[in-house]
C-alpha cells in the first residue's frame, strides 16, 4: 500500500535534533520538516557536516523566536589530531602541514590555559560569516583570503580529557561566536605541532535537557509507526517538541490579563503589574499563562510588542 501525501500542517516548537555525521544542518532541517509535515521550519545555528550533536529546530512559530539562541552558550566535546595541519581545520581539508609532536604535559596544559576566559579570535574562512555578502567558505573555495576582524569569545570552561598519541580530547563551554575548529587550530600553532579537528559533537545548547534530543532514525520510526497502525504522526511526534518560547527561557515573564492582552495582541503598548525596569521580556496571558509573544519595556514603563504569535488551534 503506497503512503498518501500528507499536506503541510501547523505545529510549533523546538525539536532537539541529534545531528548526524555527514550530514548538513540544512539537510537535516529539511528532513525534519518533512517527517513532521510542517509548513515552517529553521534551525539555529548551523553545525558542520563532520559535527555531531544537538541542533535545535524550529518548527512554525517557534522560528520566530529562534534568534534567542542563536545568542546562547554551547558545550561541545572535540578531538584534535596533533601534529597536522589542514586548510578547513578539520578533517574534511587537505593536509597542508606535517610536523613532529614534541609537546609536554606542562606545555599542553600551560598552553590550554590560554583559551580559557576571554579572548579575541579571528574566525576561520572556512566559516560561514559574510564579507561584502558572501560567504567566507565560498572566497575560500575560491583560493581567495579576505580580511577578517577579531571578535571577542568566553571559553567559561575547558577541560583536559585525555591525550593518547597524537589524539587529544577536550570538553569546551563557551559563548556565541566561538569556532572549535579556529580554537583546535590555534592550539595546534601554539605547540608547534599543527592540528586539526577529527571529532565533534555539540553536548548541549543554551540549557536544553540533553535527554530530550532525538535521531533521525527515531523519528522515522515513529513516523513509521503511525503509519502501520492508521494513527496521526502528530500523535507520535508532537510530544517530542520543547515549548516554542524555549529559545527565550532565560528572559523574565510578564503575564497580561485577557483583557489588556487583547490591545497586546493588537500590536499596542501596555501597562503590567511587575514588569521590570527594562529589557526583553516574555509575555502571557491568563490563568492559563499562554506564551503570546516578546516585548520590551519602553522608557514609559509600557510594555510593547516585539515579536506577536499568530493565533493557532492546538
């Protein structure tokens, strides 16, 4: 029996995607959207094909919010091959230095030292950060080097795992912005050795539970499942999202009575009880607190619509 083609459908959230190898974050996304038949979806900072791990994806009007993320820290697990140098600072790259590794504890350990905290980076041009509207990867390609300003990274934590070989492992937290592949390559001119990255999975984004994230193999399953026993696939599947205002937990919470989040809705400013002084805001409305949108409080106090949900039926 052929399977019937299901039209596009409404769902909202953020689904935690374990990435796999190989694979892009734009293929990944668009099987996601598919499996799940949704008419909107977008992901949040892409992983590179050779990376593992978690992307969050946002499906309907979660991607509204998806930006929030993108601010947010990452905790990744690397492995570094020492003693190679590649042109991408990884192991999809051309090998373009070789040179013995004679490193010691104490100047691998003082080296590391060096990334931890705040510093500046200059991002690899196998990145995806633009320059006069292109991509850097696509001058790469090119052969052609532009110009690349240094951009200030945290790394809040860095921790040794293991060093067998020339094989290093490491475990790193840090702030938005901040290129492992650029940190691994860095490390490896430091000690003189080169190095590139032959492992790398993102642990964790923002504080999104790490027992929440899936495969594209389990969805398919479900969706499979559905499927053989005549049921929805938004039965199997919808339970498996995070809440589409997720990528905003961090902001605080103004909730609005119905009748003064109608003018909200409406796109007008509004007074609230126990709004802060200023910022970013979440707003809700009711007894039953439905996210509703973002706001910020103007200078009068007032909070004004950012970022509005469109009504949907759950």
């Amino acid at each position: 029996m052929s399977r019937p083609r299901r039209r596009g459908r409404d769902v909202h959230g953020v689904l935690l995607l374990d990435k796999p190898q190989g694979l892009s974050s734009n293929d990944a996304l668009q099987k996601v959207k598919r499996l799940f038949t949704a008419n909107r979806a977008g992901h949040t900072g892409a992983l590179d094909p050779l990376a593992t791990g978690m992307l969050p994806i946002c499906l309907g009007e979660a991607t509204k919010f998806s930006q929030y993320l993108l601010d947010s820290d990452k905790r990744y697990r690397v492995i570094a091959r020492l003693g190679q140098r590649t042109d991408t600072s990884d192991a999809d790259g051309a090998i373009i230095s070789e040179r013995p590794v004679n490193v010691t504890q104490q100047q691998l350990e003082s080296a590391l030292e060096r990334f931890r905290g705040e510093t500046q980076q200059v991002p690899s041009m196998y990145s995806a950060l633009k320059y006069q509207g292109r991509k850097l990867y696509e001058y790469a390609r090119e052969g052609i080097e532009v110009p690349r300003e240094a951009r200030s990274i945290t790394v809040y934590e860095l921790k040794f795992i293991r060093w067998e070989g020339d094989e290093l492992e490491l475990e790193i937290h840090c702030s938005k912005g901040t290129y492992i592949r650029t940190i691994t390559d860095d490390l490896g001119e430091m000690l003189g050795c080169g190095a590139h990255v032959i492992y790398l999975r993102r642990l964790q984004v923002a504080t999104y539970p790490i027992t929440r994230m899936v495969t594209l193999e389990q969805l398919a399953e479900l969706s499979e499942e559905a499927f053989r026993t005549e049921r929805s696939p938004a039965e199997l599947l919808d339970p498996l999202l995070m809440p589409m205002d997720s990528p905003a937990a961090d902001y605080p919470v103004v909730n609005l009575p119905v009748v003064v989040s109608a003018y909200f809705k409406q796109g007008m400013p509004v007074q609230a009880a126990n709004a802060p002084a200023s910022g970013l805001v979440r707003v809700t409305e009711g007894d039953e607190r439905k996210f509703i949108g973002m706001a910020e409080i103007a200078e009068d106090g007032r909070v004004a619509p950012r970022r509005l949900v469109v009504e949907y039926s759950n």
